[in-house]
C-alpha cells in the first residue's frame, strides 16, 4: 500500500512537472489505460441491465488509441441512453465513460464540461468517482497551464503584438489542438492584423462561421463575443452568456440543472441537455417535463426506439416542447429588440 501510494505521488509530480504537450499525451494515456476497467464494470452486470453490458461490451471492444467517432460512439447510441436509465441514481459509471472516452480522443474541454455536472451527482461510494475525481485533478493542472500560456497570448494582443500574440497560439495550438479558447483567440489576433495591416476585406463572415465551427466542436459552451448576425443568432448568444448566471448557490443546484438543460437544448446540444435532463428527472419531480425533454433530446440524437417505453402522448409532448421553445424565444426582449 505504501509502494503504491509512493509511486502515485510520484506519478503526480512527473504530471505537474510536465509540459502542457506531455500533459496532452499523459492525459489520453491516463484515459486509456482507465477504460477497460470502467467497461469491466459493465459488461460483468446481469443480462438484464442489456444497455449497461452492451455499451460496456462495445468499449471493451473499441481500440481508443486510434480515432473514435465518441458521439457517435455515446450520444447516438441508444445502449448509451439505455445504460443511463438502468444505472441506480448516483452511479455515474456509464457518463464517467463518455468523459474518459472523449480525454482519450484529447478533446478535454468538451470532457471538462460534463465532469463539471457529473460530479455533481456522483456519490463518493462508485468506483467511478475515484477516477473521475482523479481526472478532475489532472485536467485542473492541465487548464491551469494552458490558460496561463493563453494569456501571455492576450497581452501580446492587448498591446497590439498581434504578430506576437499569434506566434504563441499557434505554439499552444501544436501542443492542444483542441483547445477552443485558443483557437478564438487565434482567430480574433489574425483578425485584427488583418485590419492592422489594411486587409480588413478577408474578415469575411464566411471565414468566421468556418472559425467558430471548429471552436464549437471542441466545446460547444464556448462564450462567442461577437456580434450576432440576426435575431435568433442574438437570442442564441444571450442565451449561451446566462450560463454564467447559474450556480452561485448550492441549493439551487438541481433547478440550474434543468435550467443549464434548457439552454444547452436552444444551443441545439442534445446529447448535454439529455444528460441533465435525466439528472434533474433523477433528483426532483419538480419538473414534470423532464422526461419529455429528455426523449426529446435523444429523439433528435437518432435514438427513437427507447420513448416506447415511456406512457402518453409522446409526439404531442414534442410538439409542445417545439412549439413552447419557439414562443420563449419570439417572446424574448433580446429578439425584439434586434427585430426592431
């Protein structure tokens, strides 16, 4: 036990002292090496939990050294929801995989979103919440450093180096790719060099929704300073910014979940809002809709075979949830006011 524990202390030196690049790559071996442990939980379940051993089967089986789909691999893949639903509430085993299944693939902003409202509902007895808390620790360090390199990058920019301020984005960029603030930053620097050096005409909107495409697939959360283009595009950007409006009081957790839910389904995120909509309907019956939203979400995920098991008038539940959304929006002040 004391070896053991030596040699985990040391393991979290050699981390700390890393690069953010060897962070990178120690990140995705870490990740790895974890999952067929988190698949072995699963596939050694009995026959009639069918989605947990499934999905579990399906990681044993998947090769997370090479290239992986992870959504199509978790948010389409109706075992994934299924495995969801059979789990008890509290045991986080089958999202902790999706999180471990996308840092194997380095796209750690998109993992660090839902550890964030995992380990909220995750109780300390699962074997997942070891890892997951360990994960946490590791990803902690790794956005320390990076968001330091980040703002050396900013100052640069803010004292109009933005030669300077490239150079380093790009050198963050070899080292984490998939980092989606550094990607905007990159993009906003080359923007205003544009400008600087008179050749503003190649800041084309055609070349900023290229730019936020890529930034939004490795975190669809990301805060898009810019100015919106119309008014459900104006609708859309407050809605993103409220998310910093959520969670400032602990008691109030379970309802900014649905809330966090609601947005995340304006932003079109269905496989996040799904996943916080079947927390909330897990730990409140505050919120009769969950279910629907719920189906609603996996539904436009392509997962249709599961709402079956569910009673009433499922297609007329999501009509409503269409139709209520729709009517939140033309409501709302934000686009009025760019309407006018």
């Amino acid at each position: 036990m004391l070896i053991a524990q030596k040699d985990n202390e040391k393991s979290l030196q050699d981390y700390k002292n890393a690069s953010l690049q060897e962070k990178f790559e120690m990140n995705k071996s870490y990740a790895i090496k974890v999952l067929p442990i988190l698949s072995s939980y699963q596939t050694s379940v009995e026959d009639i939990f069918l989605g947990v051993k499934n999905f579990g089967t399906m990681v044993t089986q998947t090769n997370f050294s090479e290239q992986q789909d992870v959504l199509k691999l978790t948010s389409h893949n109706s075992d994934y929801w299924r495995a969801c639903m059979e789990m008890e509430a509290g045991n986080q085993l089958i999202p902790t995989t999706k999180i471990f299944m996308l840092v194997s693939q380095g796209e750690f902003d998109y993992a660090f979103k839902y550890l964030e409202v995992v380990k909220m509902f995750s109780i300390p007895e699962a074997y997942a919440d070891l890892y997951l808390g360990e994960l946490k620790n590791r990803l902690e360090l790794f956005n320390k450093q990076l968001n330091s390199e980040i703002e050396k990058g900013i100052a640069e920019h803010d004292k109009g180096n933005f030669e300077k301020a490239i150079s380093i984005y790009a050198e963050i960029i070899k080292q984490y790719p998939n980092s989606a603030w550094t990607n905007f930053e990159l993009f906003y620097s080359q923007s205003e060099l544009n400008k600087k050096n008179g050749e503003g005409k190649r800041n084309t909107i055609e070349d900023w929704n290229s730019k936020k495409k890529n930034i939004l697939d490795h975190n669809p959360f990301f805060g898009l300073p810019i100015s919106a283009q119309n008014a459900e595009d104006a609708y859309l950007l407050f809605r993103r910014n409220s998310i910093g409006q959520l969670f400032r009081d602990k008691n109030e957790t379970v309802d900014d979940i649905y809330k966090y839910a609601d947005i995340a389904m304006d932003l079109e995120i269905y496989d996040f809002a799904a996943q916080l909509y079947w927390f909330s309907l897990s730990h409140t019956d505050k919120n009769e809709d969950s279910i629907y939203k719920f189906l609603y979400c996996i539904e436009k995920l392509g997962v249709t075979n599961l709402k079956q098991n569910f009673k009433g008038n499922i297609e007329k539940e999501f009509k409503n949830i269409k139709k209520n959304k729709e009517k939140e929006m033309i409501k709302s002040e934000v686009y009025k006011s760019y309407k006018k």
